[in-house]
C-alpha cells in the first residue's frame, strides 16, 4: 500500500488509522481554557472548495483572495502545487481570529472543521479509488479532549459539515493522489501544467475567464447549458476544472475535443513524431560512422 497521504498536515498526528465508527471523547466550546490556542499557531492547508467558500463570504476575487490570505507551497520537489493560510504579518496567528472565535466560522475550512481529527486519504497502487480513513491529532494545549463526550469520527464530520466539504474537492484529492502515485518515472510536470493545475484548481475567477476565452473554444467542445452554468455557479466550474486537469495532465478524456483542433492536433504529434524519428535516424547513422572511424583506427 502506498503511503498514507495527509493533505491537511497537523502535528503530532497519532499514527493509529482510524475507520469513521472510531468513538472519539471531544468538545470545543467557547469558555475552555484554551479557547482559540488552536488559531494562535497555524499550519493549514486549504483546499480549493476552502478558498471558493472564503472568497465568496469575502466578497472578493479569487486572485485577490489568494493573495492576501494565502501562501503556495510544493506537495514535492518541482511538482503541483497547494496553498495555506498566510497568517498575521510577523506572528502565527490566523487573520480571522477574534476574542469571540473564529471570525469566518460558517465558512472556515476543512482543516479547522476535522480538527483534532486528520484526514488521511490513501490509495492502494492497484486501486483508482482512493479511500479516506482517519487520525487524531492531540497537542497538549488542547483540553478539549478532556470533556467526555463520545462521538463518532462520522458523527463529527457530519457535524462539521464536512461531508459537503470533502464530497466538493474530492477531485482535487485524486489529482494530487494520483500524481504522487504516478512517481517519478512519468517525470515532473512541466512549468505549465503546473500552473494550469494552480489556476483552475485556486483561482477560480481566473480559471472561468480561461474557459470564456476564445483560445477555449478552439480546442474545447461545450454545451451550451454547461457553458451557462459555468459562468455562473463557481461549484459547477470547480468540478469542470478537475475533470480539465485529469484531461490535460492525464490524459483521461471527458470533454470533447472541437473537430478541427482535434484535426489539427493530430497532424501537430505526427510531424512530432516525424521530426523524433528523423532525428533517432542522424544519431544511428553518426554513431554508425564513429564506429567505422574507430574500427579503423585499430587496423
Ligand atoms: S479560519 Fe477560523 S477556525 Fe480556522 S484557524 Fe482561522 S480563526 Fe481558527
Ligand atoms: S479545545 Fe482545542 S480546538 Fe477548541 S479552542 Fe481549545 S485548542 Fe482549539
């Protein structure tokens, strides 16, 4: 099995894998001791559903969203890309902590809404599917696991609204499952397919002038009801953009190619592999000469 992949990193993560039947004893509630210790002293991650939620309660354009409010990071070495919270200017507190709690609560993210559970999502190399099971994450400053009340991970989740959440960027996860799986034998992404990745993954507003450019439509077949719903609901978009990614990055086809770039795509990989063939032939014929040089040289 591969490694377990722990796209929300948090520390320490209890190494045991939990299934959602797991009973957890946890209770957040404002008045503990330690009420907003967790927000003092971040490391989340986000996901692309987490910043489409926060820009839109933000009121703001996606790239202006990401940046103010966040920082990019590599998942590996020259590979895709994530993003998380920057927090406040010099420290490490998050930019939406108040006194009172959470200043974004309704539309926090994923990470803040599992903790002190991990999700660990997981996929076996003989799998497409990837499956989740679950970790628990316990920091001393954390007395919320001194209230005793039972609760199911499932149950947590549900009360976190974390179905919705985990059920939209969904997608996203396989993406970046899959291209970890991939390894470094199908080799590191080129500059742009990295950032295709960044756009349509976190900016969307960006990603939804991409597929309203001409450029697009060139290549790209889409319904008109798609194209309608596209320019409007950034969740449907969302979703599209996942299954561009798997399309541009993987080769899984599910949106049709207009005719004639198809046409015209074709002719372009067989003069490619035209040019390649040529090419292999000079280095055959060259080494071939070498040889003969060398060979007389001997006698
Ligand atoms: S978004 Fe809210 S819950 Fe999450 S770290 Fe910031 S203040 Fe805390
Ligand atoms: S109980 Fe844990 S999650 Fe809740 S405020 Fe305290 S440190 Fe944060």
């Amino acid at each position: 099995m591969s490694q377990p992949d722990i796209p929300f990193p948090q520390s320490p993560v209890l190494p045991t894998m939990l299934a959602e039947t797991h009973e957890i004893e946890f209770s957040c509630h404002k008045g503990i001791s330690c009420w907003n210790a967790c927000c003092s002293n971040i490391d989340i991650s986000l996901t692309p559903y987490d910043v489409l939620r926060m820009k839109t309660r933000l009121g703001m354009r996606s790239t202006e969203f990401l940046k103010e409010y966040t920082v990019p990071y590599e998942f590996d070495k020259d590979s895709i890309a994530g993003i998380k919270f920057r927090p406040v200017e010099g420290g490490t507190s998050c930019r939406f902590m108040k006194p009172e709690g959470c200043g974004i609560y309704e539309d926090r993210p994923t990470a803040c809404r599992y903790y002190p559970v991990a999700l660990l999502s997981m996929r076996r190399q003989d799998e497409y599917v990837d499956r989740d099971s679950y970790a628990i994450v316990k920091e001393d400053h954390c007395k919320g696991h001194e209230v005793k009340r039972p609760i199911t991970i499932a149950g947590y989740r549900k009360e976190q609204g974390l179905e919705e959440y985990d059920e939209l960027a969904r997608g996203w996860r396989q993406l970046v499952l899959k291209k970890k799986s991939s390894g470094p034998t199908i080799g590191k992404p080129s500059l742009r397919s990295r950032q295709l990745f960044f756009m349509a993954c976190y900016d969307i507003d960006r990603f939804r002038e991409f597929v309203f450019a001409d450029s697009f439509a060139k290549l790209f077949e889409l319904k008109p009801e798609e194209r309608e719903s596209f320019a409007k609901d950034d969740v449907a978009l969302l979703q599209f953009a996942f299954r561009f990614l798997r399309q541009v990055l993987f080769g899984e086809e599910s949106i049709t190619l207009n005719a004639e770039a198809a046409q015209e795509r074709l002719v372009k990989v067989q003069e490619k592999r035209l040019i390649e063939e040529r090419e292999a032939a000079k280095k055959r014929a060259l080494e071939a000469e070498q040889d003969t040089g060398a060979d007389e040289g001997f006698d």
